[in-house]
C-alpha cells in the first residue's frame, strides 16, 4: 500500500522551521535530517501531532504559499490563542483563520466550534457565523457563538 506525505519546499532556515514546529505540536519529532552546505539542513522528515511531513530547503526556485496549508483543528480559544500567536510571531497574519509563519508557511487554526456553528440547520444563524468570520483574522470563538446567538 503506496502513503502519502506532504513535501515543502523552503527557501532556508528549514533546520529552523522544523525545530520550531516539533516544539510546538505535540506528537512531533524529527525523524531525520540529511546535513547541507555550511551546517544547513538540507532535507527533514518530521512529525506534527502525528503527521509526518518531508521538507527540502531548495533555494528560490519555488516557493510556498496560500494554496496549499497546515489546518490546526483546534478545541477552544485557549488553543486557538497558543498556536496562532506562536505561528504567527514573524509572520504575516490572515483573514478567517489564515496566517503565513515566519518560515512562509501557511496555517489554517480553526476552532471545532466553528465547524459546529456553520453546520446548524439553521440557514441564518450559519450565515451569520460565516459572516462574523470573515470579519476576523484570529478567529474568535466567542465572538462566532455571539454571531450565532443574535
């Protein structure tokens, strides 16, 4: 049975990045890493909360973006607070969610409730979740459950 593991490509500091996000997450290790030019990394495998992932720090050739992110489910505003503040420090804050760390990479930290929120049966309360979203950067779980309950 063939796997599937998501491959980044950075453009340095990828000894950096992958030290970052192990500390992070739980369930996370580095599983290897193959030594380039001048104490640099040149390819990691790694784990985060359970996900192996591969990297190469490849130069400027190609370079990561928006298309495609890490999603981090999360389970309140206290973990939605730890992990965007921490990957965001650096890095470039987004709209709903959405930020790009100081490594380039995009995450997606979003909490379980909101998921909840926008499948209620209930069309117009929904709509006002998503609304109430799209307004934020760093999502807000109280403020998602007051776009609810208005």
């Amino acid at each position: 049975m063939p796997s599937i593991t998501p491959f980044l490509w950075f453009d340095g500091r990828l000894g950096e990045a992958v030290e970052f996000y192990t500390s992070l997450f739980g369930d996370s290790a580095v599983l290897e890493l193959v030594p380039g030019a001048e104490g640099s990394v040149m390819m990691a495998r790694f784990r985060l909360a359970g996900v192996e992932l591969m990297a190469l720090d490849g130069g400027p050739a190609h370079t990561l973006s928006p298309a495609f992110s890490l999603f981090v489910s999360v389970d309140g505003q206290d973990e939605v607070d730890h992990y965007w503040d921490a990957l965001v420090e650096g890095g470039e804050p987004g709209q709903c969610g959405w930020l790009v760390d100081r490594f380039g990479l995009s995450w997606q930290v979003i909490p379980t409730a909101l998921g909840e929120l926008m499948g209620a049966p209930d069309r117009e309360r929904a709509g006002r979740v998503m609304q109430a979203m799209l307004a934020m950067s760093k999502l807000d779980v109280a403020g998602l459950q007051a776009a609810y309950d208005a």
